[in-house]
C-alpha cells in the first residue's frame, strides 16, 4: 500500500484530497496543528501528526516511508495584520517542507498554490501559466503565494521531484472555514446587493482533487499547471448562484471607485474593533478585472476535466445545507 501525506488536510481541499486518496487505497497521513478543527474530514481514518509546518523535525517524521506529499497547507487571508504569520506559513512552511522531502527521501511532490501567482489577462483573453505576475506590486497573500513558488523551484534543483498546482476559486463540499463558500452563504441571505464590473474563475473541488492526483502521476518536473473552472463575469455568477439556491440575485452595479472606498473603511473599522474583515482595501484594489484562466496545459498533459458550474454550486450548497451550515 502507497502511504502520502496531506498537510493542510483540515481545509477544503486538503480534506477532500485525504479523502479521495484514502477511497483509493492510499495510507494517508496528515499533519495539523493541535487547535485545528478537524470537521472537514468527518472521521475518515488517517494517521493524525500533530505540529506547526515550520517544525522540520515533525515533517521528517511524518514523511518518513511516504512516497508522496501532497502539500495543501497556507494562511488565506487578506488582513494586513496577518502579514507576518502569513509569510511564515505560507513562505517558512514550505521551506520546510521541501527540505523535509528531501531528506525523507519523498519521490514526489504536490505544491497546491493559487492562480494569484498568475499574471493578469489582457482585456478579453484568458491568462496561463507563463503570463508572468507583477512581483513588484505583490503584496500579501498574492506575494507570500509567489515566494513559496519560488522555494518549490529552488527545491526542484536541488533534486527533488515536485509539480505545481494553481486552483482559481475552489468551491464544494468541506469549505468549513467559508473561503469561496461564503459566496454561497451571502446570497442565500441576500446580503450581497451589488455586483461589480470584472470576472473570475469557480473550479470545483472533486475537479482540483483529481488534478492533483494526475499532477503527482504524471505531473512534470518543476512545472505548474493551472487547475480551473468556468470563466464567468460577477453579474453572471452572482445571478445563477441565486438562481440556483433560491437566493437574492443583485440588484445593480457598484461603481468601483466607491467599493475601493468602502474596502478602506471596512478595514480600518475591523482594524479598531478587533475583528477579521471580510472585505479588505487590497481586495477593492484588484476588483473590477477579469480574472480569467486557460487550462489548456492541465488538459493536455493531465486529462483534467472540469465540472460543470451549476453542478459544483449545487453540490456545495447541498453540503452546506445537510451540515446545517446555512
């Protein structure tokens, strides 16, 4: 029997990863911290090592015998006050990570990063893995995301095997932290009354999961491969979404200078009152593009297929809803 560990496996797509894997006859080990909740899996067995993903010594020992890691754990947030404990996760942590592989002796390595690594498309066009990021003007997630990219690399020279993902927006079943999901909570309570210019792209989690696995099957060396669904404009998704939910569809557009206006007072207020924002200034400066992604390479040298969008919403907010989460 195969044995692979999953780190970050208590978030959506570590947990569903653990889970697939473990259905297919895996040994899946996988590492969190003490204080993580542990909802996401819903008792699938894994053998459970618990430490911080900085620790070396505990990723040796949880690696020790794996022929593959699969390695989902990172900070989301895009609070200013989380910069720091970003960076050590998202940018330490894989550090230690990839030296972890190579001393265990791994033979392969999954990187989950994100489409943020990815350049921005000219107007109309879809972006890939070679439209480069403006590193100059990344901040926060977007450039702790692009400094682990970057250790991944410096990994693959120094011998190890490793293959890079880079999901859009992932939606599905075991978002217990509401990332993506929260667009599904917000409409059911009509809380979200406008929409914006722009677009973005909604992969849905089973879609990611397997791309993955393939990366690790058949993945290249050193190369990244964009894992995405359809790509749609906000008026678009927000509509169907509430279509199919049964939820309140929007009823304008907000102008963007006054949603970059109102994502500078949400963050100064939280920043005062203590609480995580939602909506963030950093946030409002990228709103208004299309963020829109080609998986043409995934496609041809993955055999990745995507779910259809009305399907992967259904299938999460039928999760949500069995969980009572809504």
């Amino acid at each position: 029997m195969l044995t692979t560990l999953v780190t970050g496996a208590t978030g959506c797509v570590g947990s569903n990863l653990a889970i697939a894997l473990n259905r297919t006859g895996y040994h899946v080990r996988i590492l969190r911290r003490a204080r993580s909740h542990i909802d996401a899996l819903e008792g699938n067995p894994c053998t459970e090592f618990i430490g911080d993903i900085c620790d070396e010594s505990v990723l040796r020992a949880a690696m020790d015998g794996c022929d593959t890691v699969y390695h989902c754990a990172a900070l989301v947030t895009f609070a200013r006050g989380a910069l720091d404990e970003q960076h050590r996760v998202n940018v330490l942590g894989t550090r230690a990570v990839v030296n972890a592989c190579l001393s265990a002796g791994v033979k392969s390595l999954v990187h989950a990063s994100s489409v943020t690594t990815i350049g921005h498309p000219a107007p109309g066009g879809c972006a890939n893995e070679e439209t480069p990021a403006d590193r100059a003007a990344a901040r926060g997630y977007k450039l702790s995301k692009i400094l682990a990219e970057d250790e991944v690399r410096k990994g693959v020279e120094r011998g190890l095997r490793a293959v890079i993902v880079n999901p859009s927006v992932v939606i599905g079943e075991r978002d217990v932290r509401f990332h993506a999901g929260q667009l599904i909570r917000d409409i059911k309570r009509g809380l979200i009354f406008f929409y914006i210019d722009g677009g973005m792209n909604i992969v849905y989690v089973g879609d990611v999961v397997k791309g993955m696995i393939r990366a690790s099957e058949v993945g290249r060396s050193g190369e990244r491969y964009i894992l995405a669904g359809h790509n749609m404009t906000h008026k678009e998704i927000f509509s169907r979404v509430a279509q199919l939910i049964d939820g309140r569809k929007p009823i304008g557009k907000l102008p963007l200078p006054l949603l970059r206006g109102i994502g500078h007072a949400i963050e100064r207020t939280c920043r005062i009152i203590g609480v995580r924002p939602l909506f963030t200034a950093d946030m409002a400066a990228v709103a208004g593009r299309y963020s829109w992604y080609s998986t043409a390479k995934a496609e041809r040298e993955l055999g990745f297929t995507k779910t259809g969008f009305d399907e992967a919403i259904v299938k999460a907010y039928q999760w949500y809803k069995a969980k009572g989460l809504l």
